[in-house]
C-alpha cells in the first residue's frame, strides 16, 4: 500500500493531517482579512472603529475577530506590525523594478501611506506601548535601514547624492507627512516630496555662478554701487 493510500479510505474524506492543514489555511486567511480590514479602517476613522465592523469588512463573525485578536490592542499592534513589514520589505522589489530615484519616489508615498495608518491609531499605540500591552518596534531603525539602502542604490548610479543621512531624510519626511496632515491637502504632500527628491539629486557640476554682478569697468565705487541698484553719491560741491 503506498503511502497516499494510506493516509485515507476510499469513501471516509480527507485525512486528519489534511483537514488540519486545510484549517490552518483558512485561519491564516481569515486573520489576514482582519487585518487588511482594520488597516483600512483604522485609517479612514481611527482605532475608535467598532469591532464588529472590521469584521464585517473582513467578511467574518465577530467570533472569529476575538479568536484571533482577543483585544483591540492586539489587533492594533497586527496591523502596525503587517504595515512595517510590508513598508521595509517592499524596498528590493522597489529596487529591481524601477531606477533609483523613482524607487525612493514611490517609496516615500507608501511611506507617506504607513504614518497616516499609524496616525489612525496613535491613541491605542502610545497607551500600549506605556503600559507594555504593545511591544515597542524597532521603527526607527527599519525605516533609517531602508531609506539608507535606497540612497546608496542612488549615490552607486550618480543620481542621488552620497553625502545625505538617512536619518535626515527620516525627519524631513515625518516632518512633511505631520504637518500636511493638518491641513489635509494631499496634493500639497506630494509637491514637498518632489522637493525633497530635487535637495537629494546631486548638484550640478562646475562652480556656481556668482549672484552679484561685476561693476562696469572704469565705474569705481559708484558703478559698484548703481550695479546693485544703490543711488550715487551727491556731487562734491
């Protein structure tokens, strides 16, 4: 009898093993759902988002939410971590698709789209993480990480400058993504990330020109003068 065979009878179904397996796949979908679910929500209405309409999103009881998210908190804390995960991780895909410098475009828009998750759930957060319901994560440096392999896959091509710090690339963004939160315009979001992409292309070669124009020859101190728009001296006498 081969082992196939053996695993089950004609006529009785699938094995034990295989029910198992085909329930743990089912569960893990279901808990990836929630997820996916709660992350939207979370971000269009805040962590206040009733429970019982993740799951109605998700497309699953509300039994089956609390089996795999016994608490808000746990729940907040899946999300957060599936967003950091996929904001750093999405960084060689990145890389391999697309030039350096659209790369750390399109990075920074899903970036962008991380911190506004974040900021949806910033109340539930900042509680866990004091109270140590929610472990800290390591987001600072996973993100410092990520925005230094992008710049180094710029600064290796000569389109992306080699003297920036990734760290000082993490503060203009969050500062850009929590200030034009207030306003709410996200038009105005993206014009600041092309600004930062033009202060982050290298500069352009030879010696910058001089912004102060050269006295006319022959014009002493008073062409100096009149060449930057200051009136002459009065006549002697």
């Amino acid at each position: 009898m081969t082992g196939a065979e053996s695993s089950s009878t004609p006529g009785t179904g699938p094995a034990p093993g295989a029910r198992k397996r085909a329930a743990r796949a089912d569960a893990l979908r279901n808990r990836d759902k929630l997820v996916a679910a709660a992350r939207a929500a979370f971000t269009a209405s805040g962590d206040t988002t009733p429970l019982e309409a993740v799951a109605r999103d998700a497309g699953v009881g509300i039994g089956t939410l609390y089996r795999h998210f016994p608490t808000r908190e746990a729940l907040v804390e899946a999300v957060y971590a599936a967003e950091l995960d996929d904001v750093t991780g999405s960084v060689p895909r990145l890389i391999a698709e697309l030039p350096p410098v659209d790369a750390l475009r399109a990075w920074m828009r899903r970036y962008a789209a991380f911190v506004a998750t974040k900021r949806g759930m910033a109340d539930v957060l900042r509680a866990g993480w004091a109270s140590g319901r929610i472990a800290t994560p390591d987001t600072r440096r996973r993100i410092g990480e990520a925005i230094g392999t992008l710049l180094a896959r710029g600064a290796e091509e000569g389109t992306i400058r080699d003297d920036v710090a990734a760290d000082d690339v993490t503060v203009m963004l969050l500062g850009i993504f929590l200030t034009a939160a207030t306003t709410e315009a996200p038009e105005q979001t993206e014009r600041l990330l092309d600004l930062v992409i033009d202060a982050l292309r290298p500069p352009l070669s030879g010696p910058r020109p001089d912004p102060t124009p050269p006295a006319a020859a022959g014009d002493g101190a008073g062409g100096s003068r009149r060449s930057r728009g200051c009136p002459p001296p009065p006549a002697a006498g």
